[in-house]
C-alpha cells in the first residue's frame, strides 16, 4: 500500500539546491516514529538502508561525483504503509 499524503517524512539535509563539497555526505532524514525502516534512492539508484540515531535516519554517502543529484527517502511503517518523501535537487562541487 502506497501512501499519497506525507506525513512527518523528508530529506532534511541537504537542503533544496544546497551545494555540498564531493567527498563523504551524511544525509538526514526525518520520518514518523512508527517507521520500521529507511531507505534512500540517490538519482534513480537502488535504495539504500539508512541508520537510525537520535531521532533520525541518516545515510553516508560516499560516491558523490559533480554536478546536480536527486534524492528521495522511503519509509515502511510498522503497518506496512510505504511512504515516499518529495524528491529533494542538490548539487555536488568538486573540492
């Protein structure tokens, strides 16, 4: 069952069109506290599990390469409900 509304589910870093440096990013993801698991998509990529800490999801990245990137979390609920966040745009700088 696909959900059509968001609920409490979003990239929260990096911001919209935020520019980060190439190298290692953590990702944080906020999402409702009835999720059972986290995964992240990285331009049409296979989902990659986040970890929980400290309220939220999170995801290290280590393959950035320059230029401009979209990502989009999922969450599972403990009821089965899947849940996708907005697409977040961000762009890569070469360091």
């Amino acid at each position: 069952m696909i959900a059509t509304q968001l609920k409490e589910i979003g990239i929260e870093y990096p911001h919209a069109r935020e520019v980060i440096a190439q190298g290692q990013y953590s990702f944080r993801v906020s999402a409702p506290n009835d999720a059972k698991e986290v995964r992240l998509s990285i331009d049409d990529g296979p989902w990659q599990l986040c970890r929980a800490n400290n309220g939220y999801w999170w995801f290290d990245w280590f393959d950035s390469t320059p230029g401009e990137h979209v990502a989009v979390s999922r969450v599972i609920e403990n009821d089965g409900s899947l849940i996708l966040s907005q697409p977040r745009l961000f762009q890569v700088q070469p360091r």
